[in-house]
C-alpha cells in the first residue's frame, strides 16, 4: 500500500465528513428557525401556517416569474406533450404571457 496516497484519502474523507455535517448542522438550524417563527406569528396572531406559506408563493410567482408556480405543479412535471417542439412552443408562450400580464 503507498503510505502518502491512504493519507491523503483519509484527509480528503475526514473533511468531506465535516462539511457534510456542518450542511447537515446549517439545514436543521435553518428549519428550526422557520418553524419557530412560524409558530411565533401562529400564537401571537392567529395566523396558520397553510396562510403563511399561500402568501410567501404568492410573492415568489410574483416576483420571480413564475417559479412559485412552477413549484406547486412540480409533481404535474411527468404531464408533458411528447412532442417537444411543441411542448418547448407551449412553454414560451406561457413565460410570454406571463412576462406580458405582471
């Protein structure tokens, strides 16, 4: 076994593990934070969830051009025209009517 390239492999494992568990440690602070604010603003005003969420994909459709959309119809995405001339033809017309009508 070469001695230099087991090191360096170990390395190289040892600092994927660590980052892997500080995105891991990022993702749980980061969902922790939302669900406390969210039940924050559910018992100081009354506000539920299910609102919460309608208004925050009403802002993304609204100011990023439909991607709240394409987010809430992403399990419609196996409904497709095969053909895709006309299915890439479907889809620009519709980014064309939505850049038309804010």
């Amino acid at each position: 076994m070469n001695l230099p390239l087991v090191i360096g492999a170990l390395i190289v494992s040892l600092l994927l593990l660590w980052w892997l568990l500080s995105v891991i440690k990022a993702s749980f602070k980061t969902a922790f934070l939302v669900v406390a604010v969210i039940f924050t603003i559910q018992v100081l005003t009354g506000v539920g969830p299910q609102q919460i969420f309608a208004q925050v994909g009403q802002w993304m459709g609204d100011s990023m051009g439909g991607l709240g959309k394409w987010l809430q119809n992403w399990g419609d995405k196996g409904k497709i025209e095969p053909d895709s001339k006309k299915q890439s033809l479907i889809w620009m017309m519709q980014i064309a009517i939505a850049l038309i009508n804010p």
